[in-house]
C-alpha cells in the first residue's frame, strides 16, 4: 500500500517535468525494469502487460495481468482486464474491458468490446460488442454490433449485422435480429411494456410509398382483423385475399364527383356516348382494360370516376323521364280530345 502510495504522488508531481512524455508505469509491469518507451501510455498489471509497446506507441492504456501485452505500434487503445488485448500488435482506438476482451485483436481499430471473453475471436474492425461473451463467432466481420450476453453471429465474416439480447444470433449481413431465435416465447414491443405478440405496435405502422410494401409470407389462419369484432381482409382456401368494409378517403371535395350536378356541367349526349363506345370501345373518361393490365387504377379515382357516371346516367334518365311524362301528357289529352272530333263530324 506504502509503495503504491508513493507512486501515484510520484506520478502526480514529476509528470509536468517529463522532458519527453514516456510510457507511465504502475505496480508490477515488467515495463518497470527499463523498457517504459512510447508516449504517453499507462500500463498498470503484471505478467507481460504493455511489455511489447515500441517508442512509437501513443496513448494506450493498459490496466491488468498481460493486458495489451502484444501492442507495440498501436495507439489509442485502451485494454482493461487480465489478457485484454492479448494479442493485439498494431490496432487503434480499441476499447476492451474485460476479461480475455479482444483477446485475438491483432491489427483491428476502432472496436468496443466490454464484457468476459467480448469479442475473443475478433479480427474485423468497427464492431461493438456488448456483454459476457459477445460476438465470439464474429470473426473477420466488420462494423457489427452484439449487445447482450453471448448475443452474437452464426456466421463469421458479416458486415453491417447486429443481435440484441441473451443468446441472440443473426446470420446475414445488413439485418438487425431481436433476441434468441430459438426462443418461441419472445415478444417485442414498441410503444408498450408488456407485448402479447412476437412483434405487438402501440400506434400507428406507416408502408412509405417509395419502395414499401407489406408482405405475408405465411398466415397461421384466414384472417386478418383490424381491432374490431369485423374482418375487413380475409384469405380464401385459394391463397387469394378478399377484402371488404375498405375505407376510401378523399383529401378534397373536388376529388369527388358531385360536380355533375353543377349548373355549369356539360352533360354530353347520349348520341355523341354512343359514338364514342363504338370507336373506343369503352365509356369516355374510363381507362380501357388494356391501360388498366398495364398501369393498375387508383381506387380513389376510379370509384370517384364510376360514381360521375352513375350520376350522368341519373340525369339522363331523369331527362328521359320527364320527356316520357310529357309525351304521355300530350297522349292523354289528345285521347281525350278525339271522340268530341269524331262526334261533331
């Protein structure tokens, strides 16, 4: 304790005066023995802790038995725990904290790997590895990230992967898996602290336009509810999806087709509907079915389409109608003229 003691005030007072910042040494590194080279780096354990680091080693931080004790060109580490950065020679800017953390870290950089055995067989770089364990698989993966004990890769070599939670393992690169695969008994949840579902949403799940989609790969059964007692997508026995009690929502009223019953709207004549059909082949204003195969309809439009003839059918069978009552008018008042013709003949 009196040794230690004296060190640290040592330390304390004659660091200003270092006329060139070498290696600091605490307790019992075989670094004390005349091999403190490097600048500013601190190594505190025995063994062959920060034994091997070269003049040119910056800023390293070595605290444990044999921690960093391969490191000679490296710079910016920072190894805690027996064996830390064991292996470690020239990386960078490595974190390891643990024991046996980074311990096959060679030449990786930019690491942060905390918990016993985080990251034992890394040799990748940009990984974060969190928990007793973490990341043993990841091999030569790069920028990784495995938060949880023992969550890791079942696969060496990804990029860009990440596992969270006990036992987590993901097996492709680019991908974020939660939790244990082999757990059928996982829920997450977002918005909630006690999901019922393997994937249970307090709110609202918005499918962007650009490139979303939402995908059913397999259905457990038939239906799919909307919170309520009524279904409004159903799967038949043919895979086919059935939907009903859809709502359709315009943003304006102009959307809509009440604009055929404006004062000002030319109600085209049957005549001239009539020639059209039989050039084109389909009503005017309504796509034809080849345009339809090709480009799909937008059900917005297309019901707002369907709903303005409805309403210029009504019409003409209104104009028709009154038409027929004033022929019918003018039949009956005739009828009744006639036998008075007859009789003063």
């Amino acid at each position: 304790m009196n040794r230690l003691y004296t060190t640290i005030v040592f330390l304390s007072l004659a660091a200003p005066f270092v006329a060139q910042a070498q290696t600091t040494v605490i307790l019992n590194s075989p670094t004390q023995s005349g091999n403190a080279v490097g600048q500013f780096n601190t190594v505190v354990g025995s063994g062959n802790a920060g034994a091997a680091l070269s003049t040119t080693a910056i800023n390293n931080t070595f605290v444990g038995y044999d921690a960093g004790s391969s490191t000679t060109l490296g710079s910016g580490n920072t190894f805690v725990g027996t064996a830390a950065g064991n292996a470690n020679s020239s990386g960078s800017n490595n974190t390891f904290l643990g024991t046996a953390a980074g311990y096959s870290s060679l030449t990786v950089c930019n690491n942060t790997l905390i918990g016993t055995q985080s990251g034992f067989n890394t040799t990748g770089s940009g990984n974060t590895m969190l928990g007793s364990c973490a990341g043993l698989a990841n091999g030569n993966g790069n920028s990784n990230t495995f938060l949880g004990t023992q969550a890791d890769a079942s696969l060496a070599g990804l990029t860009n992967a990440a596992a969270i939670g006990f036992n987590a393992r993901v097996r492709v690169s680019n991908a974020i898996v939660l939790g244990d695969p082999a757990n059928t008994s996982l829920n997450v949840g977002i918005g909630t602290d006690s999901p019922q579902f393997p994937l249970d949403v307090r709110g609202i799940i918005n499918v962007r336009g650009a490139g979303g989609k939402l995908k059913f790969s397999a259905l457990q059964n038939n239906r799919l509810r909307n919170g309520y007692t009524d279904q409004f997508l159903t799967v038949n026995e043919h895979g086919e999806t059935e939907l009903a009690r859809y709502r359709l929502q315009i943003d304006h009223p102009n959307q809509w087709a009440d604009r055929v019953f404006a004062p000002t709207y030319r109600l085209t004549p049957l005549s001239e509907v009539e020639r059209f059909i039989r050039h084109h082949k389909h009503l005017p204003g309504v796509p034809s079915a080849e345009m339809v195969a090709q480009e799909g309809v937008d059900l917005v439009q297309m019901n707002a389409l369907l709903l303005q003839k409805i309403e210029e059918l009504t019409l003409h069978v209104i104009r028709l109608e009154k038409e027929v009552n004033t022929h019918n008018r003018t039949t009956r008042r005739e009828a009744r003229l006639s036998p008075t013709r007859t009789r003063s003949r």
